[in-house]
C-alpha cells in the first residue's frame, strides 16, 4: 500500500495563522521532498527547483499587461520617430533658410505695412558672379500689395535701370548704380525716396535663380505678342560672343534657358528696357502661378527644387513667417488683380529722353507726378493700363474753362492722354456730356470721367468705325458751377 503524502502544512480556522508541518520544518533545504516553506508572519517565500510547477504560485502572479500601457509604448515610439523627422526637417530648412533670408526667423504675424494698409518689396535682380557689372541691378521692381482690398489688389512697378536718380550720399546717376554702390539697403533707399513711398522688404536674384526656379516648377507657359529676334544676344557659356536668339510669337512653353532669354533680351525686336521691364514682369507672375499651383506644392520633388534654387542665388529679409504670411493675404489673387506698370517714354510714361546722354529723366523735371501717381497705385494703375485719350471741349462761356479740367487731371497725376482742347459747336450745355468710342473696352477711364464730372457715360448715337479719340469730353456749365468756388 502507498504511503500518502503529508501536507506540507495544515490550516486550523481556529487559529489566525497557518501552521507549518513539523516534519517540513526539519527538512535539510534542496532535498527531494522540500518544494518551499511558507510562513506568512513573514510573508517570504523561498528559492524553489525549477522543476517543481505545481506548487509555483510566481506564474499566477503575472497579469497580461493593460491595453493602455501597450497603446503608450508604440505612442512614444512614434513620437521618437516623429521628432527624429522634425530635427531633420528643421535643420534642413535653417540651413537653407539661413543662406536665403537675413532675418529667417523673425515670427511677426504680420507683415510690415500691412496695418497701413499697404506692403511694398523691391526686387532686385542682379547677374552671376563673375559677370559684367554683377553688382549693378538691371532690374528694379517694386511688388506692391493693398491689404486693404478683398482680394489683394498687386500693383509689379517697374524703374528702367538707366533712369536718373539722387542715390544718398554718392549724387545724381543711374538707379541700378544703388545696390552696386551700397548694397540692398542703399537701394531701398534710393527707390523709396524715388517713389515716396517705404520700402519694407527687399528681394535679390540672379541669372541662374531665375533659371533654375523655373526649371524647378517644371517650365512656364508665355503667350508671346511678338516673334522676338535678337542677333546680339550673348552666348549661354561666353557673355563676351553672340549667339542670338529668336523666340517665335504665340503661346510657348518655356524651360529656364529660354524663359531668362525671354526676359533678358533687350536690342533687336525686343523693345529695349520698357520691353524687357514688361517681359520681367510676365515671367515673375508666371513662376508665381506655376509654384503655388497644386501641381507643385503636391510635388515634394519640385518644392526641393525650388528650395535649393532660392537658397544659393536668392537673398531676401523676408522671414518664414513672412513669406507664409505673403502667400496666405495674396491666395486669392488672381491675374486679374494684378496690374503691370512699367515706367516708359511713351505719352503717360512718366518719364523722357536725355539729349546728352542714355539717361531717363522724369518727364516734369522731378518726381512729383510719379509720386502722386504711385501713392494713388491701386486706383490710378488700371487707368493708366487703358492709355485712353480723351478730346476735352468747353460748351459753355467760361473761357479757359478745358484748361483748368487738364490741369485737375494732371495735379491729380491721372494717366488719360488728353489730344487736344477745343469748343464745342454751342456754348449753351447746362450738363457736361461723356461719349465712349471704345465700346466699353476702358471701363476703368470711363468710370474715374464719370465720377470726376458726375454723369453718365453715352455711346455715340450713330456708329463710328475710324473714331479719333477714345472719348469726347464736352464741359457744361454744371461743371463750371462745380470748380467755380476753387478757382
């Protein structure tokens, strides 16, 4: 008969503690038999053999782990792996944005100006290192932007570079002479003093920024007006030879290579530098399109490229914040809003020839028309993109009463090209009379001699196919009346 085996230890309810069996008690520790003693007065429990499981209480003491601790763990191991990426990312910008902006981190919220109700950047462009007068700034442009329009109206100004400006502290001479001279901030200087109006920002680039930003939105599309040839145009890799060039007239889609010949190009056909202002103008809104397109900002490829263009040949003072803030107040912004002015010797230009030299005098002997009309941009430009003409006639009996209307468009620094002044047919309008010959195409004039004379505009009665002018202007005695007490 088998012998049973004793418990090794024996629980009596009438007591408060459990009693280990003597004979266990005398046991020699690691023999066979012993498996562990249990005492719980001093709730330890010795080493057992690992072979002995089915007294080992150890694997009953271990729980499976909560949901929220394992949730916690891969959470932490994604927020490494998160802040990994974001070190590398942030050190890529600052590295870049470091070589592009002199201020990249400045975290204003908003933009210089645009509590005023106006921000105006200059840029500059600039040649290559190692080129003919790379210092000088061949391009001159203003981008100017009125915060207080929904959406933002944009008005690109444009200062041919050979025009004759006082630059502080160095006299009268060309304005690209300024950033050769002092840099950037001599030509802010210059340029704001040259408009009347302040400058907050400023933007420089070269040849290659402007070739390699188009490169990296994968070309632009320009609708050329005119075939343009230019037998004197410089070779790509020898500026001192001539290879020309010829870019074919209609709608093209150019890579970087050609879209800077485009805007480059100055002899032959091309309009000298009124055309190339206007060329410069229509490529920087093409980039425009095209970089914020979705297209390319869905492109991480394309959004590399332009990075590394801008940061090795463009600088600015423009921040991060700054540009993000640029890009949010102008996203509805369309072509329409934006109006091309290019300084010029044309009738309304602004500006005229020197007979001693190739310099670009301002067309009254000072600045002050152009100032009028650059601090009245956003209304005046749209104007001035019409170049309307206008006959003036006085039918009443006030005499010189044409002259002082001229005079109140040009003190007002109003771009219409007034042809001639004459006298009606009849001295005896009461009201003043406004005929359109342009079938509404200068909606813009029409509106600002409508308002100014306080009538409506009038389509001639009977068609005229050849007509002289854009419109007619006939002054009645309403508007003698009405300028009587200032004059």
């Amino acid at each position: 008969m088998k012998k049973s085996h004793k418990p090794e230890f024996i629980y009596d309810p009438s007591k408060k503690e459990l009693e280990a069996v003597p004979e266990a008690t005398d046991k020699v520790a690691g023999t066979a038999d012993e498996d562990f003693l249990f005492d719980l007065k001093n709730s330890e429990k010795k080493d057992m053999p690992k072979s002995h499981k089915t007294n080992d209480f150890s694997d009953l003491q271990k729980k499976p782990k909560p949901l929220w601790k394992k949730i916690m763990k891969w959470f932490g191991i994604i927020m490494l792996i998160l802040g990994v990426i974001a070190a590398i990312a942030f050190t890529y910008i600052y590295l870049h944005a470091s070589k592009i902006s002199s201020n990249p981190f400045d975290l204003s919220s908003r933009l210089k100006g645009e509590g005023d109700g106006r921000v105006n950047i200059l840029l500059l462009g600039i040649g290559d290192p190692g080129h003919a007068g790379e210092t000088l700034s061949d391009t001159n442009m203003v981008v100017s932007i009125d915060t207080k329009s929904q959406p933002n109206k944009v008005t690109m100004i444009s200062i041919p570079r050979d025009t004759r400006v006082y630059i502080p502290g160095h006299g009268y001479n060309k304005i690209n002479e300024a950033n050769a001279l002092g840099g950037s901030k001599l030509a802010e200087q210059t340029v704001a003093q040259t408009l009347g109006i302040p400058i907050q920002y400023y933007i420089t680039a070269d040849f290659t920024g402007l070739k390699q930003a188009v490169d990296a939105v994968g070309g632009i599309d320009i609708n050329v007006k005119d075939t343009l040839i230019d037998t004197e145009y410089p070779c790509e890799n020898n500026e001192g030879k001539s290879c020309g060039l010829k870019i074919l007239a209609g709608q093209q889609h150019m890579n970087g290579s050609t879209a800077l010949k485009y805007a480059r190009c100055r002899k032959g056909t091309c309009g000298d530098d009124f055309g190339r202002a206007a060329r410069q103008q229509e490529v920087l809104q093409a980039i425009r399109e095209k970089a914020i397109s979705t297209q390319t900002l869905s492109n991480p490829s394309k959004v590399n490229n332009l990075i590394n263009a801008a940061s090795n040949n463009i600088k600015t003072d423009l921040s991060l914040k700054n540009i993000q803030r640029l890009i949010d107040i102008t996203k509805g912004t369309g072509a329409s809003d934006i109006i091309n002015v290019v300084f010029s010797i044309k009738p309304n230009g602004f500006l005229v020839g020197d007979n001693s030299s190739s310099d670009l005098l301002p067309a009254g002997g000072n600045f002050d028309a152009i100032q009028k009309f650059i601090g009245n941009v956003f209304e005046l430009a749209p104007i001035w993109k019409e170049d309307s003409s206008i006959i003036v006639l006085n039918g009443t009996t006030t005499v010189g009463l044409g002259g002082k209307f001229k005079n109140t468009l040009i003190g007002d620094g109003i771009p219409i090209t007034i042809d001639s002044l004459g006298n009606a047919k009849t001295p005896t309008f009461t009201t003043s009379q406004i005929i359109d010959y342009t079938g509404g195409k200068d909606p813009n004039t029409a509106n600002y001699l409508s308002k100014l004379l306080g009538v409506q505009v009038t389509q001639p009665t009977t068609p005229v196919k050849y007509p002289v002018t854009d419109f007619e202007v006939t002054l009645g005695s309403d508007y003698a009346a009405k300028i009587s007490p200032k004059n």
